[in-house]
C-alpha cells in the first residue's frame, strides 16, 4: 500500500523525535565514558558538536554498514577524519554492537583499546586518525575503491578547525577531479578549535562557495536540529549525483547538547559533579523527548495510514536500539535495547599477488637498465592481478609505476600532482581495503607526518590480529610500498632539497618501516616479487632512477634482513659494505686494489643482516662501511654491536658517508656525482687509498 503525503511527514517527524532519543542515550554514554576514564579526559566540545550529524548517519537511514564484518567489501565506509571525537564515535559503536560496552570504561588506559583518539584496535574503524586533516585523504582512497565493483559509498566526518590543514584542500581537489560522488563529506563546523574554543584562529568564511567552486555539490544546514541534516543526507544517497562528491556544512557550535559552559572547551579532565549535572540534564531531556514522542505515537491512532506509520516507526525504533514498549496497544516507554557484541573475527585475506614469473623481464648481468624501466615492465606483469594499485605524484616518469600499472588498468594506477601527503593517504585507503598499494616519489618529498600515523595504524592492525578476542585476523595489515626514486648521490645537480642523503635515517626511525635500497636491476625485480608475496607491510624502497649495472643472477630470492655477498676469498684483508649505487663504487674499488695483490670482499647490504654484521665484526677483518648518505648502515651498525657486546672496537671499523667533519648530519650541495664522490672519498680510488692507508697502519 502507498503511504500518503501525510502519512510520510508523520514517518519522518516520528524519525527525528527518535533519534532525539537515541541523541540522549549518546550523549549520557559519552558523559559516561569521560567520567569513568582513567584519566577522566574527554575532547567533550568537539565530540558533543559531532553528535547530530553522528546520530543521522548512523540511524537515520543513511548507511549500510557490516556490523558483523566491517571488512567485507561491498558496504559503506565511515571514517572520523577528527578523531578528537571519539568519544562519540565510540558510544555509538557500542551501542551498535561493534564492540561490548564494558570497552567504555576505564578507556585512555594501558589495558583499554579505547584510546584518545581512534585507531584500528577498536572494533570497525579502519584507520588511525588525530593528527589534523589526513582522514579524508584516506576516506578518498576509499571512494576511489567504491567506485569499482562492488560499489559503495563513503562518509568522512571531519571540522571546520581541521579545514585549516593543507591536505584536506589535496582531497578536496582529486576528489572532485575524480568525479568521486560516492563521497560524502559532514563538516562539524563548531566555530572553534583547541586555542579558541568560541571562534577560529583562521577563519573560514563562505565555506560553501570554496567547496562549491573545487567543483563539489554543498549543503549548508543547521545541525542543532535533526531534521535539515537527515534532509542532506537523504539528497546525498538518493538524488542525482551528476559526478560531485558532496559536502554537508554542519553548522553548530562547540559543545552543543550540553549546559554548563565547561562543555564548550576542547579537550578537558571531567570532575565527578559537572559529570553527574550533565547527565542528569541529559536525562531530563531524554524523559521530555520520550514523553512527546508517546504522545505524537498515541496520536497516530487516529490518523489516516496510522497503523502502517505505527508498524513504520516501531521497525526504526528497532533498528536505532530503541524498544517502543506497548501496553495493551498503546506505547508506555521508550527503552534503549541491550545489545550484544555482533562484530565477529574477520575472515583471513589472501594478499598474495598472482602473476608468471616466466614473464618478468629479463636481464643480462654486466648490462645496463634503468630501473624505472624495469618496474614498468614488471608492473604490467603484477599488475594482471586486481590486487595491485599505484599513485604517483607528479614524478611518474621517475619510478615507472604508472606506466605499467595503467597498460593493464588506468583506474588502478593513479597520479595525484603534486600533493605527496594525498598520495600517501590514498595508498593507504587502498591497502586498508586489501591491495598491494605502491606510492612513488623523490625521498625527501614523502610526508614524514603522514607516514608516522599510518604506521602507527598499521601497528595497532597488528595489535587487533595477535588479540585472542581481535576484530582482524591474518592479511588483515597494510601493504604499502613507498617507493622512493633517485637516493643517495643520483640527483647531483639538483642540491640539497632534491638529494636522499638524510631521508634514510629519518624515516628508517619510523617503527614497522622495512628499508630497502636498491643496488641492481635484478635485485629490484627479485624485492618486488618478495612484496608481492603479501602480508610485508610497510616497505620503504630506494631505487636508482638512472641505469644500473645488473650485478645479480635473475633467479635472485631476495630476503629482507639478508646481506650478500658480491666478493669473498679466504685471502680477504677487509670487507667494504654498502647499498645502492655505493655498491658498485665498491666493486670497482675491490677490483683495483686486487690488481695491486690486496683481497677484498664486497657486501652488498639492501637491507640491515644484523646477524652478519655481527659476524662480520668478530672476524677481525678491517670493515669500511662506505654509504652514500648519513650513515644508515652505520648507525645501524653501532646499534647491533652495543646491543650484542655493551661496547665497540672502533680500531677496525671506518664509516666513510656524508656526515660532516664532527660526525652530524648534513645536506649537499650541489655537485655532479663524482664530483660528490671525490668531495667525500667514496670514489673507487678513494676507497681503495683508504683501505690501503688503514692496512698499511695493521
């Protein structure tokens, strides 16, 4: 039967005075929450302004969401880009039955999974999010997987304060870009941040006419209300897209929904009574609301339809966690229902990328290929397999990745521009869905901010999978590859801001980043076929972006943590160590000094083998650690050895790098490559002096 006019409005007004309810329940949670914390600590005026749009998107209607399995592919994706309003984020994932509610107590302690902010240890959320402005990068990578097969939608909840950071402005411009109108964006705009609570630093006027003019379709409402919000939501998943994603201005106010001023500031530790007053308001409001609803529900009776609207709205009391309790026909109480946890372990994911080997390129050792050749020419064989997903930013031509990507599938192989932050963002979005992701760029261009929090995302994944009561089970991690073009000395001319001298031990500092540096065009093949095995994590790889030497056999197995060996005899007086293109400086100088009767071995290190660092120290053998940057291996080295002895024998070891005269980091000046070869010895003849100096003194 069809509903009438009437009937419709009576259905949407009984909506909304439910979900006033259920705005209530949220907020006593969240009071809840901060008092019991272990610090009593609450980002209380962000997460109460972030309640009505919540409380829409969440029970309105809106949303599919996989409350069983919030990994499987197909159902809509939210991410809280403000992550100071988790507290909210979380009463309501409690209550849907993401997790138990007990998780609401105690939470910012050490044996909670309630943190400050949310990250992928809680129940159903996919990423880590706080530092300001990177979520709805992620939410994009996210679109940009919903547009495919199965399709689905993402909403991303960020604020006005967060609007000030310049990555939101790289996603809101790709997104538009990319015609993403399964995107849809709620703006908890507050009028405040952390050191104004009542205004913005930078204020932020005609929000809607700088979205609307990157191309972007914008709603502008009041969100102290229900109704308006519920109305955006509605023109977002059911009108005519026409290629837009969607922004919903939310205006509203810091710490709205509760009384006392103290609500309105940012991030505050609760006391007992303010708690308890707020709560007892929250209650009042919550017995007003029940008692008007009872009484527009009792009306029903006699309305046209009333029946179906009646039937209408105890199916949506249900399906908020509400339980209209009827008496003899007539509604007596308005109850949150009890509900059990509902999110279950998901499923393992197979990450393991399919390809033949047989056609990979193949390569003659003693000739020479530039190496971002060589990934183009793999990538269109890994590339058969959907899994694979590249994003470039503007320096495509330097690693390789989007040419071979994109010969198979344009879709999967992206390039932002210049906006390295948003590449690594979207990289992310994708490997949080299941791809081995791959994002390129000079070295000293990634975003170290960025990949600090993704790391630490990755790390609480890892946390979620070992937990006997976890969400995530195995491949459930990040696959993402940061491929990092022209180290060490390779961009020369360019100077100081272009040169990956530094970048190394910068970011080799970030936890769970597996460095690797490149020194053969074999060895390269042989590391991508080692990431595309899946379940690697994150992988920090150097690549020469000119043509290389092939120095290894093709059927290298490449092994992270492993060393090699590229010379050895027994006759060996000293061992020189390195990576990259410092390798085959070494080669060179191993064969000069064999001309003049002196054995050398050569050691290729792409990645840190501490266990024949350890060996190769305990040898006695003179050892040069020569690197084309500030000393990675090196300090690496120091490390292992006072881990290993409490102290070092320095008599036998030489770190020759780009560290200044008094050992401290330093950039470089510009230079052609043996120009910087000479101006720090690590030219074939410099070190081949050195080590003849360092032998002739025993």
């Amino acid at each position: 039967m069809v509903l009438t006019q009437t009937s419709q409005y009576l259905i949407r007004d009984g909506l909304i005075k439910l979900l006033e309810i259920k705005d209530a329940d949220i907020r006593l949670m969240t009071l809840r929450q901060a008092r019991d914390a272990v610090d009593k600590g609450v980002h209380i005026g962000g997460a109460f302004s972030a309640v009505i749009p919540l409380v829409a998107l969440f029970y309105g209607g809106m949303a599919r969401f996989d409350i069983t399995n919030p990994t499987r592919r197909g159902q809509d994706m939210f991410v809280l880009s403000k992550g100071h309003a988790v507290a909210s984020m979380a009463s309501i994932y409690a209550d849907l039955g993401y997790f138990d509610r007990s998780v609401l107590q105690n939470s910012r302690s050490e044996e909670s999974i309630l943190n400050g902010h949310p990250g992928p240890i809680l129940p159903g959320v996919h990423i880590s999010t706080g530092p300001l402005g990177q979520g709805l990068g992620v939410a994009q990578g996210f679109a940009l997987v919903g547009k495919m097969s199965p399709k689905f939608d993402v909403f991303c909840l960020t604020g006005d304060g967060e609007l000030q950071e310049g990555i939101i402005w790289e996603a809101v411009m790709f997104s538009a870009y990319k015609k993403l109108d399964n995107l849809c964006v709620l703006v908890d705009k507050n009028s405040g941040q952390l050191d104004d609570t009542k205004q913005l630093v930078h204020p932020l006027p005609e929000l809607d006419k700088r979205f609307a003019c990157f191309g972007w379709r914008v709603f502008n409402v009041d969100a102290t209300q229900y109704g308006p919000v519920l109305a955006a939501l509605e023109e977002f998943k059911y009108s005519p897209r026409e290629g837009k994603p969607t922004v919903i201005i939310c205006r509203t106010r810091k710490g709205f929904g509760g009384a006392s001023d103290f609500m309105v500031k940012h991030k505050v530790v609760m006391p007992d009574a303010v708690a308890e007053q707020e709560m007892a308001l929250q209650e009042r409001k919550r017995a007003a609301r029940v008692a008007e609803f009872l009484d527009f529900f009792a009306g029903l009776g006699d309305a046209e339809d009333g029946g179906m609207v009646r039937e209408r709205l105890l199916r949506a009391a249900k399906e908020m966690n509400l339980d209209i309790v009827l008496k003899e026909g007539k509604a007596s109480e308005v109850k949150p229902l009890a509900v059990s946890v509902k999110t279950k372990r998901a499923p393992s994911r197979n990450k393991k990328v399919e390809y033949d080997a047989g056609e990979l390129p193949k390569l003659e050792k003693g000739k020479e290929y530039a190496c971002s050749g060589v990934v183009t020419q793999a990538m269109k064989v890994f590339a058969r397999d959907p899994k694979v997903v590249s994003i470039d930013a503007d320096l495509a031509s330097s690693s390789g990745l989007e040419a071979g990507v994109a010969y198979v599938d344009m879709t999967r192989a992206l390039n932002v521009g210049v906006a390295e932050p948003n590449m690594m963002a979207i990289a992310e979005g994708f490997a949080a869905m299941g791809f081995n992701a791959w994002c390129s760029t000079f070295g000293p261009f990634f975003d170290w901010r960025v990949l600090r929090r993704i790391a630490i995302g990755y790390e609480e994944r890892l946390q979620a999978m070992a937990m006997k009561d976890g969400w995530l089970s195995e491949g459930h991690g990040l696959d993402i590859t940061f491929l990092s073009t022209v180290p060490n000395f390779e961009q020369n001319t360019n100077g100081a801001t272009h040169m990956s001298n530094d970048d190394v031990l910068i970011l080799g500092g970030i936890a769970h980043l597996k460095v690797i540096d490149i020194s053969c065009p074999n060895q390269l093949i042989a590391a991508m076929r080692w990431v595309m095995e899946g379940n690697r994590g994150l992988v920090y790889m150097r690549m020469e972006r000119g043509a290389m030497p092939v120095i290894y056999d093709a059927d290298l197995q490449f092994e992270y943590g492993k060393g090699y060996f590229l010379k050895e005899s027994s006759a060996d007086k000293a061992v020189i160590i390195s990576s990259g293109r410092g390798v085959h400086e070494a080669l060179a100088a191993a064969k000069e000094l064999e001309s003049s009767g002196i054995a050398v071995a050569v050691v290729d290190m792409p990645s840190i083998d501490e266990k024949l660092l350890l060996e190769l120290y305990n040898s006695g053998k003179l050892l040069v650690i020569a690197e084309q940057n500030n000393g990675y291996i090196w300090s690496e080295f120091q490390k292992i050895l006072f881990k290993a002895n409490g102290s070092i024998d320095a008599t036998k070891l030489v770190p020759i790098n780009t560290l200044d005269s008094e050992r401290r980091p330093q950039f470089i000046h510009s230079a052609t490559y043996q120009q910087l070869l000479r101006r720090f010895g690590l030219s074939p003849a410099q070190l081949a002096e050195t080590v003849r100096q360092k032998l002739a003194k025993g």
